[in-house]
C-alpha cells in the first residue's frame, strides 16, 4: 500500500510460508508498525484514530442493538422501551450508540477542520481529502437515518422534513419533486414503509463508510501524513516508525476522549437529545420546534438564511458540495495555515461562522439569529470561492524551514546550539 | 499546538454543543424542587418512589397509561420495593397492592375476559384505545407517561411545575370549554384537570411517612415517574464512576508510556 | 543518569507491560454487556408461570400447553397407563432409571415438558410409540406412559417442570418444586 519497499523480513517457517502466499504480516509491518509517520504531529492529529474508534464502536453497538429493536412504525418506539428496560444492559448499549453519533461528529469536525489549517487536501493528498468529504457525507446519511428509526416525534418529523427536501424539485420540473418524495417514502408520508427502509440503509451505509476508511487510510499511505509544518519528509531523520509512537500517543488520546464520552452516556445521556424524541412519533402533530442533531444545525442554519425553498435546499448541499473543490481553490503555495498570517486571520474566522451557524439554526429562523444565519452563509461560501484562492495568491508566507527535523530542533530551542545533524 | 489552544477549541465546542439545550427554555421560569435523584451521585429514594406510586395509583392512573412498565419493575432490582436479601418478600408485597386490578385477556375458549394482573403484566391502561381514551376525556388523549419525565424539556421540575401550577385564570383570559388554567402549561390552558387538589387525598399508609400535602403528594409522584423514566439510573451512575476511574488510571498509564517511548525522540 | 541502564529498561517494561495489561482487561470487561445483552431479557424471565385447568381434561387425553414458549404435555392417564408406568419402574430397558413417583404428585396427571431430549423435536401425542406413551418422529425415541426414554437415541427421560396443584383442578406451572424435588425432601 505505501509504495515504498518493504522493511519486512519472516524469521521463521510459518512466517515464511504464509508471506509468500497471504502477506498480511508484511502488509501490517509496514502499514502500521514501521509506517514511517512524520515525528512533529501533534495531538490534533490523533483524531484519525479516534475516529476509527469511534465507527468500531458505533458498529459494534448497531449491531447488538440490531438484534433487539423492530423496524415497524407501531412497534419502533415500544421496541426501543424494551431496549432500555429489559435487554441485559441494553441501556447501557443504546446510550453508548446514541451519544457514540455525537463524538462521531465532534471527532470528524476536528479532524476537518485541522487538515483544513495545515492544508492536508493539497497535492499530493487531493484524493485523500475528497474520500474525507464522502465518508462525512455518508456520515450525515447514516445518522440522519439512524436518527428517524426510535420513531418519535423528532424521528418523524425530521424525516418527514428532511425527504421534503426534495419535494423543492417541483420548482424545476412540476411533478419531479413529489414523485422522488413518494419514492423515497414509498407512501403519502412517512409510515412504516419508510421505517424499514431507513433501517435497512442505516445498517448498510456504516459498511461503506468502512470501504470509504479503507481506501482513506490507503490513500493517507501513498504520499505519507502531511503535518503541522507542511512541508515534505526528507528522509528518515523526519520520521518516527508509527508504533510505539504513534500508537501510545493515538492511546493517550483516545483514552481522553473516552472520558469525555463516558461522562455523556453516563451522567448525561440525554442532553445532547432532544426531549421530544420521548414522544411517541404523531403524525398529527408537530412539535413547536424542529430542531435537528447539533451536528446538523450549521447545514439548518444555511437551509433557512434564505427565503426561497428549492435556494435553500441548493445551498445546504452546496455548502457540502464545496469541500469537494477545497484542494483546487486553495492557490497558495505554502499548506500550512501555521506560515501563512494572512490565511489564518480567515482561518479563525471560518470557525466562528461555522459555530455561529450551529448557534443560529438551533434558535427560530427569525431577527438576530437569522440575521447570524445570513452572514455566517455568506462568509461560509466567501471562505471557500474567494478568500482561498485569492488570500492564496497575494499573501507573502512566512519562511518555511528547512525541513521537519530542524523545525523541531528550532521549536525547542536547540537550533542555535546543534545546527544540523 | 499547545494544550492552551486544544483547551480553548474544546472550549467553544462545548459552547457549541450547549447551544441546542439552551435554545428550547419554556417561556415561563419553572420551579424548581432538590430530587434525590440529581446530580451525579443522586440515587433514588425509595420510600418517596413507593409513595409515588401510589398516588399514580389512586389519581393519575384513571387516565394516563404507564404501558411501557410492568408491576414486576417494582419488584424487580431496579425496583421501590426490591428487597435484597429475599425478593420474595417485595414481589408478595407488590401482589398485595395489584390485588383487585384486572387486566384484560382471552380464555381457552378465545372469548375477551377481564383477569388479576401479575407481576409479569404490564401496567394496565385505563383505555382500550386511543379512540376511548378521547371519547372519555373531552377530546383530549392522556399521554402513556412511561417516559414523561425524559420526554418534556425541564423533565422532573417541569412535572412538578405542572402539578402545582393550577391557578384561577387572570381575568383578561378567555378559558376554552373544559380547560383549566395552569401557569407553567405552553398556552396556559391544559386539558387536565387539577389532579391533585387537596391534602390527604391519598392515604400514606407507610410508617414514617410525611404529611400527605399537596406538594409532597406532587413532588412523590414526579419521583416515581421519574423512577419510571430511568429505571436503570442508579446502575447507570455507579457504573459512570468506575468507568471513569478506570479510564484516569489507564490514561494515565498510557501518558507515562508516551512519556517515555518518546524521550528519546526530538518533537 | 542517575539509574543504572537495567534498572531503567525494567520500570519502563512494567509501564509498558501495565498499559497493555489494563487496556486488554478493560476491552474485555466492555465485552460482557455485548455478549450478555443476548441471553434472555427481563421480559422473557418474568413470562414464567403458566395457570392450566385440568377440569376439562377427560382420562386418557393429553393437552399441549405452552410454559416459557415450550410445549408441555398434561396426560391425565387412566388406571392402565398408571399399571404400565409402575411396571416400566422395574424394566431392564430404562436408560434414565427414575420411579413413577417421582415423576408426578398424583399418578392420574402427568405433567412433561414436551421437548424430545434427543434433539429438541416435539415428540408426537397421536403416535404413541411402543410403550403407549410417545414416540418422537425426527429419530424415532419412544416414551413410556411416565415419559421415560426406553427406546432410541434420546439419552434423558422427558423432563417434569416445576409444578404446584392450587387446587384438586388447577395447577400452576413454574411455581412450587419438582415432584423429584418433593420426594427427596420426604424421605430426607
């Protein structure tokens, strides 16, 4: 997968007859032991192995819930009851997967935004970027969908709103939005035909989004990890072998991140939730207010700035659809936001629009929050169609180092008594 | 990087994240009472649980459905009555206060017949349906209130906010047939009458018990269908804290083994 | 450096060797609510006691009734089946020996989980085998009118439930004790 030749060497017969007919030794010799892994990553960059804990777990626990719960519009909410009552520490397993989607999110929007700072989407890591973008839309499905199945009030409702989306096609070619409406609820509105359907594609997406992390993870492995600095390995003395470590430090991180979970699914379980969703779903009636996931509520946020429907819906997808382009509308030379002033001003900006917008779509799409809302879209499409590739072309960077092993030696205060190696 | 900037990032996610659960405060400040329950050392009391349930018994369960509950919950481990030593004795006495209520079934000859509940039922819906249950309570349909307390934004003060929020309504407002004017109620008319309207209306029979008044009639049932909500929360609880005693520990372990792996390492 | 090179590698071994340790306990301790979240909930236990009427029960009928989702037979045998079942006691055929008198409270109702020992087929009331009790038609086990195995490859008598009379026409299956149970405690 690396590209590079291997450093695997069998010791003994078995290793030896298994090599040359399934070389899964070598394959983890120097895909993870001895990966050669830049020695300057910090701990922003041990979110790519928090996540892969994160879909461990969120597959795991999907499938032992699997085994408990009933994909049908009358038995949905009662199945979910019996879960948290009578299943031996079903409790404990439909928490740990609902509060699991929730650091899912929370891991994958550092995760994005820290290759957006040090510019990891730029060549030779455009494909790597791109399998980012959809594994987080795959993400968003999957959740969406998972959220629709303990059929509640915010399950209907939000799915009943969500397939609406499509229904905004009707301003294009009259007829063209209903129909995909009806196709995608397979009735005139959310029922039981759509339950099992969202259950039989929320158990399937997790798989691709495991694909996806696989091509992900060897599209990481051609080029190498990019890192804090930006610039290129020059040999060994910038790299460390992955394990020991990067894997203590990955552990280190995870073990911290498993604390924060705990304290959700132990001591707060359902804050990150919504009441509502104890409501058993009522087609008859919707709550006073429809709020989506947090982790949903920027792309709420730019589905409401504007007034028109089929603008907003184009907008919500379009605000997606741009991380697709990131790695051609950055024109800069330099990756790492860390030597470029200029960009990271942008930078800082970009991450409170974005919590501004989670912060608007959580509020009625009214006065200051819609408001906030407006310009939080506005900034939020500017980032990435203007300020990228202009700031990119004007902005003098600062000057780069040499190479990774002399910005460390500098970042600690060695450079002037070991000048090189 | 520093732990400075990763600290102030948490930060504003946190900030971020807290956005949702402020945005859907009710409009009129609710009370608040101190459950035994809060807090992440709050345990249930079941004296107070045991109370509850009998005013759910007596008053609340001529309309409202608790159906995703079962009378052996009470009995049970997680249960008010639970008496470890020999569980005999809380599911005999749990029998004792079921006794007399009849859940529908079939005989053997497939006819609909009205038997003794058991402790495997689960609690007895007062309404056949939903249809019945409107007919029965003026166009209104009693909400099952199996998990009413994580089902309203403010949870178990919300509930009690409710119970003792009945007022006369302000002259100015004009009441809708059949509604009764409650403080802390969205809109202020709900379609429950005051259910519990005077002191001593249930009959505390448990030795030690308080005064039966309305507010701690109010205040144990909130208990007791908070109990109801979240049966496990005790496990729940206790198993948090040595989750997370344990995760210190190996993080800990870990910190000293990245500590060392890397001290030889320039980074 | 103040520590000697050994005594340096052996407390960094044993972080490291801690840290393994402990991570592995910790995944195996988070199995268990995964592996155990698959034997039978709180639900399935509570549905344990199954109330039959014996009253419509006529001699010689067998009723099939359902106990935690299993079949369990109610035979109410006549005074011919009682004889064959006190002389099956003594017979060189048994390979389960157990009296008849342990097997039921009073010898007119006998009261079996109806699942062949063997493997788990329901053994067939219509088709009484060879010892006019049942006869197990997926590999062809025969049953005396106890319910013991006395043919085939069934290695275990029919099973007796727990079962207590709360009335001379009324028992309740899942509660009070085995008749085995009971007579032990007699002659003990």
């Amino acid at each position: 997968m690396s590209g590079g030749h291997s450093t695997y060497t069998p010791t003994n017969g078995f290793t030896k007859w298994l090599d040359s007919r399934l070389p899964l030794i070598r394959v983890m010799n120097d895909n993870v032991t001895n990966f050669p892994t830049p020695k300057n990553l910090n701990y922003w960059y041990t979110f790519g192995a928090i996540l892969t804990f994160c879909l461990a777990v969120q597959l795991v626990t999907g499938i032992v819930l699997a085994m408990h719960y009933v994909a049908s519009a009358d038995k949905a909410f009662a199945s979910i009851e019996y879960i948290m009552r009578d299943v031996n520490y079903g409790w404990l397993i439909r928490y740990v997967h609902m509060n699991g989607a929730s650091m899912f999110f929370l891991a994958v929007y550092v995760h994005m935004f820290r290759g957006l700072y040090y510019g990891s989407y730029k060549a030779p890591r455009e494909i790597l970027w791109i399998l980012g973008v959809i594994i987080y839309f795959l993400m968003m499905a999957t959740a969406f969908l998972g959220y629709t199945l303990p059929w509640g009030q915010m399950s209907f409702w939000g799915a009943t709103v969500i397939t609406n989306f499509f229904s905004a096609f009707d301003q294009v070619i009259p007829g063209l939005g209903s129909g995909v409406l009806e196709w995608l609820r397979g009735d005139f509105a959310v029922d039981d035909a759509a339950v099992k359907r969202f259950f039989a594609l929320h158990y399937l997406l997790p798989f691709v989004i495991a694909g996806v992390v696989f091509l992900h993870i060897w599209a990481l492995h051609v080029p190498g990890n990019n890192n804090p600095t930006g610039i290129d390995v020059k040999g060994p003395q910038d790299t460390v072998p992955f394990h020991p470590y990067y894997t203590v430090k990955d552990g280190f991180a995870t073990a911290i991140f498993m604390m924060l979970f705990a304290v959700f699914v132990f001591y707060a379980p359902n804050y990150l939730g919504h009441p509502d969703n104890y409501v058993e779903a009522n087609p008859l009636v919707t709550p006073a207010h429809i709020v989506p996931e947090w982790y949903f509520l920027p792309f709420y946020a730019i589905l409401r700035a504007v007034p028109d429907k089929l603008t907003g819906v184009l907008l919500m997808f379009g605000a997606i659809g741009v991380l697709f382009f990131v790695p051609w509308l950055d024109w800069s030379k330099v990756r790492s936001a860390s030597y470029r002033p200029v960009f990271r001003q942008f930078f800082v900006l970009f991450v409170i629009a974005c919590l501004a917008l989670g912060w608007a779509g959580a509020q009625p799409a009214e006065g200051a929050a819609l408001l906030i809302a407006q310009v939080g879209t506005f900034y939020y499409f500017i980032f990435f169609i203007f300020i990228m590739p202009v700031v990119g072309l004007w902005e003098t960077p600062r000057k780069l180092p040499e190479s990774i092993a002399k910005a460390v030696l500098a970042k600690n205060g060695h450079a002037a008594v070991q000048p090189a190696q | 990087m520093k732990i400075r900037s990763m600290l102030a990032t948490a930060g504003l996610l946190l900030a971020a994240l807290a956005a949702p659960a402020l945005a859907s405060e009710s409009e009129v400040a609710l009370k608040t009472a101190e459950w035994s329950f809060d807090g992440p050392f709050g345990t249930y009391d079941a004296a107070q649980i045991r109370r509850g349930f009998q005013v759910y018994k007596d008053v609340c369960a001529a309309c409202h459905s608790l159906k995703y509950v079962s009378y052996r919950n009470l009995s049970g481990p997680q249960g008010p009555f639970h008496t470890p030593a020999d569980p005999k004795l809380g599911e005999d006495a749990v029998k004792a206060l079921i006794d007399g209520i009849e859940v529908p079934d079939l005989d053997d000859a497939g006819e609909p017949i009205t038997r003794q509940a058991r402790l495997s039922d689960p609690f007895r819906s007062p309404f056949a349906n939903e249809k019945a249950a409107r007919a029965a309570n003026n166009g209104a349909n009693p909400p099952d209130l199996s998990v009413m307390v994580k089902a309203r934004a403010g949870g178990a003060d919300y509930l009690y906010s409710i119970l003792t929020g009945y007022e006369e309504a302000p002259g100015d407002v004009v009441m809708q047939p059949g509604m009764s004017y409650n403080r802390f109620f969205a809109g202020h008319q709900i379609g429950m009458p005051q259910p519990i309207v005077s002191d001593d209306q249930v009959t505390y029979t448990e030795p030690g018990a308080p005064k039966a008044s309305v507010d701690q009639m109010a205040r144990d049932v909130t208990a007791f269908l908070a109990w109801a909500s979240e049966p496990h929360m005790e496990e729940r609880k206790r198993m948090g804290l040595s989750v997370l005693l344990f995760l210190a520990f190996l993080a800990a372990l870990l910190y000293l083994s990245y500590q060392r792996i890397w001290a030889d390492v320039e980074h | 450096m103040a520590h000697s090179p050994s005594e340096t590698v052996n407390r960094r071994d044993f972080i490291y060797i801690m840290s393994a340790t402990v991570s592995a306990a910790g995944a195996a301790v988070a199995a268990w609510p995964l592996i155990d979240q698959m034997n039978p909930s709180a639900a399935a236990q509570a549905l344990s006691s199954t109330e039959v009427d014996l009253s419509a029960i006529q001699p010689g009928q067998i009723v099939t009734v359902t106990w935690r989702k299993q079949p369990v037979f109610i035979r109410r045998r006549t005074e011919k089946e009682i004889a064959e079942a006190h002389e099956g006691d003594t017979a060189s055929d048994l390979k389960d020996p157990q009296p008849d008198a342990q097997r039921v409270f009073k010898p007119e109702w006998l009261v079996l989980v109806g699942i062949c020992t063997h493997l788990g087929c329901v053994p067939s009331s219509q088709v009484r085998g060879d010892y006019d009790g049942w006869f197990c038609p997926c590999h062809g086990s025969h049953y005396d009118t106890s319910g013991r195995i006395r043919k085939g490859p069934a290695p275990k008598n029919l099973a007796v439930p727990n079962y207590e009379f709360v009335s001379d026409t009324k028992i309740v299956i899942g509660e009070g004790k085995t008749p085995a149970e009971t007579s032990k405690e007699h002659t003990a």
